[in-house]
C-alpha cells in the first residue's frame, strides 16, 4: 500500500532508523550540531508514530480495538490528502484502472 500518501509505520521506522545512523556518522565526523538535529528530528517522529500509525477502532480483532494500521492516509489539511476518498477508506491504486477502488479501513 506504500504507493498511496498516508503514515506507514513500516516506512516511519526505516526513516528513523536512517536518521540514528545519520547522526552516529555526524558525531564520528565531529559535526555535534548535524547530530544533534538528526537526533532530534528522530525523537520527534517517534514521539508520534502511535499518534500516526496507530486506531483505537480495529477491525481486525474484535476484541482488540487499539493496533497498528499498515497506512494512514493523509486526513484533511494535512499534505497529499485527497477529498475524493470518503473518511475510512483506502484507494486501492495498484489496480487496473477499471477495478481501482475505495476499501474501508479501520478508524
């Protein structure tokens, strides 16, 4: 699902997982103030990885309502959000164009 906009926590971590190993190689190659920043910036994107990523209203089990979604899409205001899509659903783009459509997800 990776090739429609929204917050993937896949993706999430492997972003900050370059981000660690950004400022271990500013710190070795004394660059303190680029290590800092990376280091920053990762800490801010995992202080919100369950805000993003996460649904307090699961499908999956319905005894378990809280869990990761494979993908968020972007909701209104927010970069690359598309209004043709109605709240709770997913455009299944990797489709042929006749059968490209939208599947209900989990809030």
């Amino acid at each position: 699902m990776e090739e429609n906009a929204g917050y993937s926590p896949s993706t999430l971590a492997a972003v900050i997982a370059a981000l660690v190993c950004a400022a271990d190689l500013a710190r070795a190659h004394m660059a303190p103030s680029w290590a800092a920043f990376w280091r920053s910036t990762l800490n801010w994107i995992e202080a919100h990885l369950d805000e993003w990523t996460t649904t307090n209203d699961g499908v999956l089990l319905p005894e378990v309502k809280r869990h990761y979604m494979r993908l968020r899409p972007p909701a209104a205001g927010e970069p690359f959000h598309n209004p043709n899509i109605p709240e709770g659903h997913l455009l299944l783009s990797n489709r042929e164009p006749a059968s490209a459509r939208c599947l209900r997800r989990a809030r």
